[in-house]
C-alpha cells in the first residue's frame, strides 16, 4: 500500500510560545511494583522509564489541557483573543461527546473554531500539520494542545501496558512568520491492522456493557513487539523522507525530538537516521509514554533546558495507535525575537544519560 507523494514545502509559521504541564502526582517503578509482578530493572532496562506523572482523580483531559494552554499563550505574550484556533490532540478526550478543545476554549474564554485531533500517539504532529495550515489560511495564531490523561484507559492491573504510560499535557501556539519555516512534513497511516494498539470496546463498534467490564476489553491493548518494530521502521522512514524533501541530512538536524515511547525505540531510530544521541531528547524516563502530549512536552523540557537556540533545526517524528505516523522538520525561533524559556537561551548539547546511567 502507498501514500501519494506531495509536494512538500516548508510554511512561512514558526512557534511563539510553549507550555506544559505535568500533574503533581510522580509514580515511580517501585510504586508500580508493589502492586505489579515488575521490578524497576525490568522496566529501566526495557524502556528507559523511571518515573510518570498520574492526574488526580479530579483532573480529565481538559484539565490538562488549560493549564498548558493557558502557560503557552502566556510565553508567547498573546491573549486568547489574538487566536483564531484552538486544536486539541488527544486519544483520551474528557467525553466521547463533545470534544475537548470546546471545553478548553470555554475556559479560556473565546468562542473561536475549536477541535479535537485524534491521531494517538502521532496526534499532536498531525495537529501540528493542520495548524500550520490554520495559521496560514486565518493569518492570526492557532493554539495547539496535546494532551492526555492515559492513566484513566490503562488496566492498571495490566503489566504489559500500566508501566509505559502517564499524563500530561504540552502546548505550542503557531503563528504566521514571514521568517519562519515550519515543514516539510510527511504524515501517514495504516488502519490494515488496529489490534496491534487499542481499546477493542467501549466505542460504536462493541459499546460498554456489563459483559465488556467483566472483560475489561475497554482498556487498552497492545502487542508490543510488533508496536515496537513498526515505531522503529515508521519514525525512521518518515524522518529520512522529510529530511529528502527538504534537501538536508542529518547532519543538519541541531535537536532530534521523537515520539517519548521508549529509550530504546528513540535509540534505534536515532540510530538509523545518524543522528547523535547528544542531539537527541529524551523525556521519557521523566514521563513516560505521555501519547499526543509527549512531543510539545519534550519540546518545551528542550527549551527549558537551554537545548534549543535561535535558527536551530529540530526534527519531530512520531507514531501511535491506527497505526499512525509522522515527521516534521521546523526552524527554531528564527528571527531570535522568542522567549527563551527558563534556560535563559544557553545551549547545552551535552549528551544525555545513556540506558545504563538511567538504570543506575
Ligand atoms: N514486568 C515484567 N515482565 C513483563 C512486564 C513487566 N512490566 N511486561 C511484560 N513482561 C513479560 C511478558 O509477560 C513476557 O513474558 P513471557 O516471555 O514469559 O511471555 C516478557 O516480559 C516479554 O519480555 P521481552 O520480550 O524481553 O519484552 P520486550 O523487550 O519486547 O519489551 C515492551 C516489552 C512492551 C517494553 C516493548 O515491546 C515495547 O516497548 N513495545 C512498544 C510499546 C510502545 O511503545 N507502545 C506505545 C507506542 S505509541
């Protein structure tokens, strides 16, 4: 099966602001293991993860979501009547009906277009595909949010899923700049074989029910080595092609941010792109699997970190549940006239832990 090919420019609209935001609850590997048959070697040395953060049981999606929203617009000096859009990407919205990102745009006080995306865990790069698009054609800033409270659609009795994911929400605001190059951007998506990642029930196809809850088909499933193999080819692939359109290589890439599934998975595609782990971010031990949040999450730890400077190139790739996927090349702050977050604009690209600094 094939994609078209498209033509593939990069967009006059660059990122003016970034938010996060990580519930205050950190669960680490030893509070998993004392209810779970794991241990934290397992799941250091299988995924990189050490710690993730649970939203309170009075916190949904749009909860999240507000509170990056509200941090991005803030970074970026905008009020939220300067938007003309607000995208949530999200695979757990507070409802089946309506979406989030009404609900976030009521709280923030607009009435302007608002839209959920969901594309799993690639959702927050296809969000950024479509508000790159929005920017452009409204000619006024688009909010975009991803954001996810996975802890409420993960058995947490379940080993298999319960140790990768977490909460949390990021949040960039797009806007039009004559300076700015957001782009090439390749996306794609194979629904041939959705058991791969997903909740079987609890949608059209199967509703909840008695027999369904007995069951607890409504959580989410996964075979993990053909997720892992797929997120390694796809992230790869996509990567090589938006570096192809865009007539770079990888040598050109100044801060690799792929999807935080996986220390491993990040590893083996920063490996085939030849990418430098020193040129590579890593979130997930801190985070864990945060699906459509865990780029803008990353991103904004970046920049925070002092990892990011004026003109840098930055390659995003991700992929998630469909299956889905994508990447995405853009030019940091490229006029220099962006916030330098907390980390005061210092660039710092000294090498991240490897696996066996993060299993201690
Ligand atoms: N603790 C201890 N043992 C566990 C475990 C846990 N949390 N979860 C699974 N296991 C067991 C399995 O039951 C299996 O046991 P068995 O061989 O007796 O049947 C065994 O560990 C599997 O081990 P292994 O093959 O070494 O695991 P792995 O190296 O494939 O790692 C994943 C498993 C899930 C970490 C890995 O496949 C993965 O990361 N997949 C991608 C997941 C993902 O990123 N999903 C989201 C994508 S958006």
């Amino acid at each position: 099966m094939s994609s078209a090919k498209r033509r593939m420019r990069p967009s006059p609209v660059s990122i003016a602001g970034l938010g996060a935001y990580l519930p205050e609850k950190v669960v680490t590997n030893d509070d998993l293991a004392a209810t779970l048959d794991t241990s934290d070697e397992w799941i250091r040395s299988r995924t990189g993860i050490a710690q993730r953060h649970y939203a309170a049981p009075e916190q949904a999606t749009s909860d999240l979501a507000i509170a990056a929203g509200k941090a991005a617009l803030a970074d970026a000096g905008l009020a939220t009547d300067d938007v003309a859009a607000i995208l949530v990407a999200t695979t757990t919205p507070d409802h089946a009906v309506p979406g989030t990102a009404p609900l976030v745009a009521a709280a923030l006080g607009t009435e302007v277009a608002a839209l959920d995306v969901n594309a799993a865990c690639s959702g927050f790069l296809y969000g950024l595909r479509m508000g790159t698009a929005l920017a452009i054609a409204e000619d006024a800033p688009v909010l975009l949010i991803g954001a996810e409270t996975m802890t409420r659609i993960v058995d947490p009795t379940d080993r298999n899923v319960a140790i990768l994911f977490g909460d949390g929400a990021g949040a960039v605001v797009l806007v039009p700049d004559a300076a700015g190059s957001m782009g090439p951007f390749v996306l794609g998506a194979d629904g041939r074989d959705p058991s791969m990642l997903w909740t079987e029930t609890g949608g059209t196809r199967t509703p909840v029910s008695s027999a369904v809850l007995e069951a607890r088909t409504h959580y989410m499933t996964m075979r993990g080595g053909d997720v892992y193999r797929n997120a390694v080819t796809r992230m790869t692939a996509a990567g090589l092609e938006v570096l192809e359109a865009a007539g770079r290589t990888s040598a050109d890439v100044d801060l690799f941010i792929g999807h935080q599934a996986n220390l491993r998975i990040l590893d083996a595609v920063g490996q085939r792109l030849g990418i430098d782990a020193a040129h590579t971010h890593v979130t997930v031990d801190q985070h864990g699997n945060t699906s459509g949040a865990s780029v803008p999450l990353a991103l904004a730890d970046a920049r925070d970190r002092g990892r990011l400077a004026p003109g840098d190139t930055v390659l995003l790739t991700a992929f998630g549940a469909g299956l889905t996927w994508g990447a995405c090349l853009l030019t940091w702050d490229p006029t220099g006239a962006g916030s330098a977050g907390s980390g005061g604009g210092r660039v710092d690209r000294r090498a991240r832990p490897a696996v066996s600094e993060v299993q201690q």
